[in-house]
C-alpha cells in the first residue's frame, strides 16, 4: 500500500489527508530551525551523561531506604549540568508536576511569608495547593499569604503592578512558563530572564522559580540559566523522553534543593533517603531521547497550528509564532467541536484507540474536563494528547507525541472526526 492508502485504511479521508499535506509542505525551512535546537540540546544532555561518567552500574535497582544509590545521585548531577544549577532533586517519589511544584513551594516558604504571581492565575491544580481555592493542608493554611498581578491585555507584563506588589514579606515568585489553561502566550526564556531581573532589582534575595511543565528542550536555553532559583518539571513530560513511568525534578541552587529534599522525605534525612526501584535505565535514557521527542511534539503543534489557523479558528501560538512550549491551544468556540477534536486524538492513539473520550469532574479542576490519551504511560502529556475545560472559549489543548508521523496522524484524525460530523463546511 502506499502511505495515503494505509491513511485511509486508518479512516483518514482523501480530502483530509490532502488538506494536511499541502500544510505540511510550507513548513519544511520551519522545521530546520527546529532541528538545530534539537541537535544542540541533544549534545548538552550527551556531554552532562559524559561528564558525570554514566556506567550501567548506574542502572542498578536499590530498595529500601536507598542510602548510597550511585544512580540517582549520577542522575541528579547529570539534571543539575543540563539546567546550569547548583543541585538538583529527581525522583521517582514525586508523583507529578503538581507535587513538584508543592514540594518547592512548601519548602522554601514559611509561615508569614508571601508568594507572588506576577503572570496572573496559575495552572488549575495549584489553586488548591496555594489555598486559592480552599484545600486541606494548602498553603494558605500554614499561614502564606498570595498575592498576583495580572498580565496586561496584550500579555506584556505589569511592571507597575508587580513594583508595587513586591513588599517585605514577598519571598518566593513563582512564574509559570506555558499558559495552562489559558489563552495567553507563552513565556519565553529572554521574557523569563527580564522579569527576574526587574523582580530582582527591586528585592534581591526573593526566591524566583518557574513552573517549566512543557517547556525543556524547546529552547536552546532553560530558565535556570536567566536567573531563576528553581526550576520545576514533572518527568511524564518532556524530560522524561516518555520512557520516565513516574517522577518530577526541581532543580536549582543548593540552599532551595536541600530544603525542598528535606520536605520530599525528612527533616534530617534529605537527599540520602529515597531507592530508584529499579527506574534509573528509564530515567536516564528517557532524558536522553527527550530532546528529539521534544522536536516531534513541537513539529506536530506547529502543523496543528496552521491547520486550524487554516480553518479559520482561533490558535496560541498563531502558525507564525516562535515557540516556547509544545502546547498548542485551539479555540473551538463550542463543546461539541472540543468533544469531537478530542475523540479524533484518542483515535489516533497506539493504545485504547477504540474508547471514546467523556468530560468529567476531575479532581483539582473548576469545571468537566475532556481528556484524550491513549499512552503508554499513563497521563504522560510528552505523549499525544488533548484535553480542555468545558467551558468559555472550549479551547483544546494539544501536545506531545513521541514521533512526528505519529503526531502528524493524531492532528489529520482530530479534524476528521470534525468534518464526520459535519461541525464544520468542508469541500475539499
């Protein structure tokens, strides 16, 4: 069969699979520049693995207490070299991007203290670990104030609004990189590094971190190279290359991983407590693919982009943008479109391809969420996946994929079970 046969074989229209075809054919010089932040990324993470002396011994499983695992504290020096830190802490014990956030969070803030926002409203999860929303042993309950400043309409930052913030109990900034769920853009790591400095002319020993979820390897530059204290990740995205079954990292200065380790596992215990269970070859080699799996993802939100830009909907980034995640949110404008949109990506997916998708009330969010993921991993969002909120613009947000081809037939399914319903006009 040739290629556009075994894409009808998996129910992708003629009309379709041409549409998507002639997009894909104007981003070729586009996805050259791509590989060449591959390729530099790439030989950062090879040059970390080689400078710490990466063994197979390194491999070897520990249980228990794990006291002398000579992996992970390998994987934590290699982590630590990759994002230019002090120290780092990555552990199969964090069990997701949110519980990465919390740990370094609650550790570095105490009682009395405050913790700003000057990008507007965090991911939805951390409404409840803030006390934004109220929850059991948030942070607000042990005493931590809130306070944020909004972007302004044009996603710019208020200066003005953050200078007069910043007061005497300000301690810890927390600025989150991709735009959750939300239509804003996307911060880039020069944008990042702009607003550390300002935050930091104005209060020099305030902690900043930023929530760096879906943005590694996208740039040829971290956050943790233009100022910032900590920065955070859940390893079931990028950096786990989609090998990595569970864990988070936090990497950063020394003072701020070793209080973030003492909250991870004990006062007094730290870092030296904590066994890999046998994770260390996942975790090593998924960060080893992670800068290629990165390229797929963010090729495929690229196509995404100027596909349904195409179509005549709403998309952030536009097709033209320069990246800094590999989220690609599309406004659909109805439930029914994001529904549909999200059945075509479970459609396309290597496993539970034949379950169709259903809002519901998912733990940490305000309304019903539609989530499609047919991974290997599960949850893993470096995987191909959609999801969104149901609610006011009905956006979808859209990521990951561990191959390119893959994520190529994730988009064409997603606009075929559209055009199947007949939920937009289609000719061609």
């Amino acid at each position: 069969m040739t290629l556009k046969e075994y894409y009808q074989t998996l129910g992708i229209s003629p009309g379709v699979y041409d549409f998507a075809i002639e997009i894909e054919e104007g981003l070729k010089e586009r996805f050259k520049a791509i590989d060449q932040v591959t390729e530099l990324n790439q030989m950062k993470v090879l040059w970390a693995m080689q400078k710490n002396k990466l063994a197979e011994a390194h491999f070897t499983a520990t249980t228990g207490y794990g006291y002398n695992d000579l992996g992970r504290e390998t994987l934590e020096k290699v982590y630590a070299d990759i994002f230019k830190t002090e120290d780092a802490l990555v552990r199969p014990q964090i069990t997701c991007g949110t519980h990465a956030l919390a740990v370094a969070l609650s550790s570095n803030l105490r009682p009395g203290d405050e913790l700003l926002s000057p990008v507007g409203k965090p991911y939805d999860t951390l409404e409840e670990v803030i006390g934004i929303r109220p929850s059991k042993g948030s942070l607000k309950e042990y005493g931590v104030s809130y306070r944020q400043v909004d972007l302004l309409p044009d996603g710019g930052f208020d200066f003005d609004g953050i200078k007069k913030a910043i007061n005497e109990k300000t301690k810890l900034v927390t600025i989150q990189r991709s735009k959750g769920y939300a239509t804003r853009p996307t911060l880039s790591v020069e944008r990042i590094g702009e607003l550390i400095s300002f935050v930091k002319s104005i209060k020099p020993d305030v902690i900043c971190m930023v929530d760096n979820c879906y943005g590694e390897f996208v740039e040829e530059k971290e956050p943790s190279e233009v100022g910032a204290d900590m920065v955070v990740g859940s390893l079931i995205k990028n950096p786990g290359g989609g090998l990595a079954p569970v864990g988070g990292y936090i990497c950063g200065t020394k003072e701020c991983i070793e209080n973030a380790a003492y909250r991870l596992t004990s006062p007094g215990l730290g870092k030296e407590v904590g066994a890999s269970l046998g994770l260390n070859d996942k975790l090593f080699q998924g960060l080893f693919l992670a800068p290629c799996v990165v390229n797929s993802a963010l090729k495929g939100a690229i196509l995404a982009a100027n596909i349904y830009e195409k179509l005549g909907f709403p998309v952030i980034p536009n097709g033209t943008e320069s990246r800094h995640d590999i989220i690609q949110a599309v406004e659909l404008g109805k439930p029914e479109l994001l529904i549909a949109f999200c059945e075509g990506i479970q459609a396309a997916a290597p496993v539970d391809s034949y379950v169709r998708p259903e809002p519901w009330a998912m733990p940490g969010y305000d309304s019903d969420v539609i989530m499609a993921a047919g991974a290997f991993v599960s949850g893993s969002s470096i995987e191909l996946s959609a999801d969104g909120p149901l609610k006011e613009p009905y956006a979808v947000y859209f990521q990951g994929g561990l191959t390119y081809p893959h994520v190529k037939f994730g988009i064409m399914m997603s606009l075929q079970k559209i055009v199947e319903k007949g939920l937009i006009p289609w000719e061609k």
